[in-house]
C-alpha cells in the first residue's frame, strides 16, 4: 500500500495538488506566522503580563497537589466542566495577586542579597542528602525541571522578595488578652439541651406519590436523565520501560561510556571564601571608594575578618568575619563567582568587585579540589543509562512499525500486537469522564470519541501518552449518548419524590410541635404517635460529639428566653429534630499553654485577613486586564 501511495504522489496530478497547497501556505499560513504575536498573556497587571504558560504551569501544580492529597477522589471534581473553570479563575487571581505582591516589594525597596539566597538553597531540603547540602543532586534537581542555576537564583529572589512583604504582613498582626478570653468562652462554651429526633421514613405511608408528580419531576430534571456518550476499547500499548527486559549492555561499553564521560562522575570544586560588602546605596563612587580604601588596608596587613565585622554591609556574614561557608561555580552572582574561582591560593584577597548589590573584597579560606567517582561507583547508573537508551532506540524502531502497520492493516489489531509482541487489551465500557488510566489521556479520548473510529471502525494512529509510551486503540462497542425515557428511571423518581415528601411532612410535623411547646402545650402524646420522646444532652461542646451537625448548629443558635428557645434542623440525611435550650454553661478559665495557642491562632486568622484586604486594596487601584475567558 505505501508503494502504491509513493508512486501516486509523483503523478502529474498530485503535484499539480501539491503546488496549489504550497501556495496557500505561501499566502496564509506564512504570513499569519510572521504577524504572530506570540504567546498569549491571559493577564497583564500593570503592564506586567501573567502568560498562559504560567497559568498553565500554576494549574497544573495545584492540580497535583489536590490529587496527591485527596487521591482519585478529586477526579470527579474536576470532570465537571464548572469546577474546572472556576478553578483555573482561583489558581489565575493566585497569579495576579502575587505579581501586585512582587510589585509592591520592588516599589518600596525590598531586596534580598545572595547571601540570603545562598543560605536558603543549601538548607533546602530537596537538596540535602544526609542532612547535608549536596551540590551534585541540587545540580541534578534543576536540570530535571529545566532551570538554570542562574534562572533559579532569580526565580528564588523574586520569591524570597515577595515573602518578605507577604510575612510583614501576615506577622504584624496580634490578638488582645480580652480578645483571646471573648474567643475562648465562645468556643469552649457548652449547652445543654432536650431533643427528639424523628426520622422522616415514618412519614412515607402518609404520602402518596401520583402520576403527576414523577411526570414533573422528569420534566424538571430532564438533564439528569441523559446517559454519556461511552465506548469499548482494544488497544496495544507499548511502553519504553517494558523494553528493558528485551536489550542488554556487555561489560565493555559500560566501561567506554565511562571513560568518555569523566566529567559527569566528578565533584565540582568548592571553595570556601569571605567577603566584605560595601552596598552601593545612593552614592556608588563613595561607596566604591570605601571599598578600594579597605583592600589598601588588606593589602597592608589589616585583618580580614576585623574589617568584614566592622565595615561589611553583609550583617550576617559580618558577624563571623564576613564567611560564606563552601561555595561552587555558578552558585553567586557571575562576576562575584568569577572573582571567587579566579583565586589561586588559600589566603589571596581579590580587588574590589562590582555586583548588582554593591562592591566586594573577597578571600579564599579554603579549597576543595575536584574528585572524580571510581568505576565501580557508578557502574549500575550507567549500565542503567545504557539499558535505558537501547530500549528507547527499541521503542522508536517498534513505534514505527506500529505506526505502519496500524495504518496499512486498518480494521484489526492483531497485525500490530504481533509485529511488536505484544497482547491487546480491552477496556471496559467508558465515558470521556470514566476513562480507566491507561487511557485517560486527553490525546486517547478526542480519537476514541471521534467519528473515524466509531462510524468508520478503523485503528487509529498511534497516540503518545508520555516520552515513554504510545498506543493505538480501536472501538469495539459504542453507546451513544441518549436521554433515557420515564419507565427507565420511574423507580428511582418515585422514591426520590417519595423521599422528598416524607421529609417535607416530617418537617412540617416537627414545626408544629415546636409551636405548641412555645406556646406551652403538652405534646406528649403527639410524639407518642411517633414512637418519639424527649432525650436530654448534657455540656454539649461545638464540636458536636454524637450529636448530629444540623442539630448542634442550631442549639448554638437558641436563646434561654422567648421563642427562641425552642427550634427545628434537618440532617443531612433527612431526619428532623426538635430541640430545646435548657442551659448555657460557662468556659472554664483558660490555661496559661491554651492561651498561647489561642492568641496564635487568633492573630494568624487576624494576619491572614490583613493580608486579603491588603491585596484587596492593590487590585482596586492596579490596572488588570484579563484577556482570556477562564
């Protein structure tokens, strides 16, 4: 068949085709490249624009942190098309309130100087191994999410930078000793209380569902009757990782890969220097002229750590004679790391240095010459390496001919499962929001759901997953969407409205039992009818206990006089109850430890509502504009 297409796109008539394609591309497709704007902002902030992929990136994060927190669980959640949107919209007003924040800290000065940064990387613990900074993973981190140590430098400044004003914020706030005791009565106050509960089932052979009303219902709920759109998949998946099983790696070109690649299995070389900053401030030439002026008493034989605590701008490297501990390339900013690993021997002193924070004199204290890894150190990474990279050239030769046979023999799979080795699986029956793991991919529903593969029942082409694996699926059973008639679901209506008047009567039974105890009726006997009576609840706490949430909500919100001593609350799952105040019991006095805890929360809630206002108060005077529909 592929012969038969190669012959036939070198007729006359399919260049002829071909030539009119190229010019369209000529006259639309090129010139609506050349008048692209790139990529779209989804929102400027004064100018500064958020851009989609930071959106993207942002959602994406938060995204999987909800599912590792709440599992599958939150799957749900998002399968609905409005709480995916109005979740992009958080994790978007996220975005804008932390560009008004980074704003606001560059407007009134905030910085944050590469000591600061320097210490916060090593003591980061995704960069520790045995509780000590290690250069070598810190290296292998940024280079898996795509940073640059320079990149991440500024990416980290910006962050710090923004929290200086975000913890300023959040940590002037504070709570009076007479706000802590009013919230300590409040939260430790408990109640006492009588109450009957009453389910609302002893009230369904009192109502009676008519014709009528699962007619309305259907008609009122119409939406909730239609089925999804659902399909039967059989699939060949195959997977890089698989593969490895199928390669091997011989001694010997484990050995040559490590002799070609020495300077990946050493350790940089570290240098443990000291530093006197003079900050430019708003005279540079002074500043720069105090700063030759030290290095001539250096030069003369003064003591460096003596002037690093006297005269470094650097406070918390001044206090231990202007030490920045070990430092490795790249690690500072280029021309303090430049001066830094240009000295040759423990003890020489650089001349005076520029950098974006001011003006350096630095010392080499001490030095860590390179190592390299022996042979039998890494001998397992790299053999894994190796078998990594001949599976994946296996993965590619095998993709291809997946490729064309799924496409040469269209209407099976058994062709592609055996050219490959591989079985072909079946899913169960699935919709767009069912789908199983293995083909949950956005790429996988759009070709399941579409028309070629449902109508046309052909393979499909083969669909990448992930770097690492494909698949080529087909439909072997469909269920289109449809909505489903009223003997379909006439049971589930009829106990649904059945349901729903039980508990109406059971409330409206209850609310006339309320009313007559107001009015100091005896309703004995009425709950009698019911096989209810009065049950009593002692120092019931807000926490609830046994009690059910309904009912504690709303014995917090009685009074011991008036009519509003007496109410009732629906639960959650339908029962009614009636419930009577009888007494408020005090707060016991509050301890010392209990208090502290308390005034913490209380002036963390009071930050945190700071903070909101504060970003309140910047959105209303800055200038957004959001420019895509969330």
């Amino acid at each position: 068949m592929l012969e038969r297409i190669r012959e036939g796109s070198q007729g006359p008539w399919a260049m002829a085709i071909i030539a009119l394609i190229v010019l369209s591309f000529v006259f639309a497709g090129v010139g609506s490249y050349l008048t692209s704007s790139g990529p779209t902002a989804v929102a400027t902030v004064n100018g500064e624009e958020i851009s989609a992929q930071e959106l993207e990136r942002a959602y994406q994060n938060q995204r999987a942190q909800m599912e590792s927190q709440f599992g599958e669980s939150i799957a749900q959640l998002f399968s609905s098309e409005q709480y995916l949107a109005d979740f992009r919209r958080n994790v978007l007003d996220r975005l804008i309130a932390e560009k008004l924040i980074q704003q606001q800290a560059a407007d009134i000065g905030l910085r944050v100087s590469d000591e600061q940064i320097r210490k916060a990387i090593v003591q980061m613990p995704e960069f520790q191994f045995g509780g000590q900074f290690d250069n070598e993973r810190f290296q292998a981190i940024l280079r898996q999410n795509g940073f640059q140590v320079a990149d991440f430098r500024d990416y980290l400044r910006v962050q710090m930078t923004q929290n200086q004003l975000s913890a300023a914020l959040a940590n002037s706030s504070f709570a009076l000793q007479g706000e802590v005791e009013q919230a300590n009565a409040l939260q430790r106050q408990t109640r006492d209380a009588k109450y009957v509960m009453v389910s609302s089932d002893k009230f369904a052979d009192s109502v009676e569902v008519t014709e009528e009303d699962v007619t309305a219902f259907y008609d009122n709920n119409i939406a909730s009757f239609d089925t999804e759109e659902e399909v039967k998949l059989a699939y060949v998946k195959l997977s890089a990782q698989d593969l490895k099983d199928r390669v091997s790696v011989d001694e010997q070109a484990v050995r040559t890969y490590y002799e070609n690649n020495l300077g990946s299995y050493g350790k940089e070389e570290e240098r443990r220097v000291s530093h006197i900053l003079i900050e430019a401030g708003d005279d540079a030439e002074a500043a720069k002229a105090k700063a030759q002026s030290l290095k001539a008493e250096l030069d003369g034989g003064a003591d460096f750590a003596a002037l690093a605590e006297s005269n470094s701008d650097d406070a918390f490297s001044a206090e231990n004679g202007g030490d920045l501990d070990f430092i490795t390339p790249e690690m500072m900013d280029p021309a303090f790391d430049e001066a830094a690993f240009a000295l040759a021997n423990v003890g020489d002193v650089s001349d005076v240095v520029e950098t974006d924070f001011g003006f350096h004199i630095i010392k080499l204290t001490d030095l860590r010459a390179a190592e390299v890894k022996a042979f039998e150190e890494v001998e397992a990474e790299i053999r894994d390496t190796l078998l990594y990279d001949a599976a994946m050239e296996k993965y590619f030769e095998l993709q291809n001919t997946m490729a064309e046979i799924a496409f040469e023999v269209p209407d099976t799979l058994e062709d592609v499962a055996n050219a490959v080795d591989l079985p072909i699986q079946e899913s169960a029956m699935f919709s767009r929001n069912t789908a199983p793991v293995d083909l949950s991919s956005p790429a996988v529903l759009e070709v399941a759901f579409s028309s070629e593969l449902i109508e046309e029942g052909l393979n499909s082409d083969i669909i990448e997953l992930d770097d690492e694996n494909i698949v080529v699926v087909r439909v072997v059973e469909h269920n289109p969407q449809r909505t489903q008639s009223l003997d379909e679901v006439r049971e589930g209506i009829e106990a649904s409205v059945k349901a729903d008047k039980s508990k109406a009567a059971a409330e409206s039974w209850a609310s006339d039992i309320a009313q007559k105890v107001r009015a100091g009726e005896s309703v004995d006997e009425l709950l009698a009818a019911q096989s209810a009576s009065w049950e009593t609840a002692t120092e019931v706490s807000r926490a609830g206990g046994s009690l059910a949430r309904a009912v504690v909500d709303k014995l917090f919100s009685l009074a011991l006089e008036g009519d509003n001593k007496v109410d009732t609350a629906t639960t959650v799952n339908g029962d009614v109850a009636i419930i009577m105040l009888e007494g408020v019991n005090a707060a016991s006095a509050i301890e010392e430890n209990i208090a502290e805890s308390l005034q913490q929360r209380l002036a963390q809630v009071q930050g945190q509502r700071v903070y909101q206002q504060y970003i309140d108060a910047l959105r209303a005077q800055a200038d957004i504009q959001v420019t895509i529909t969330q």
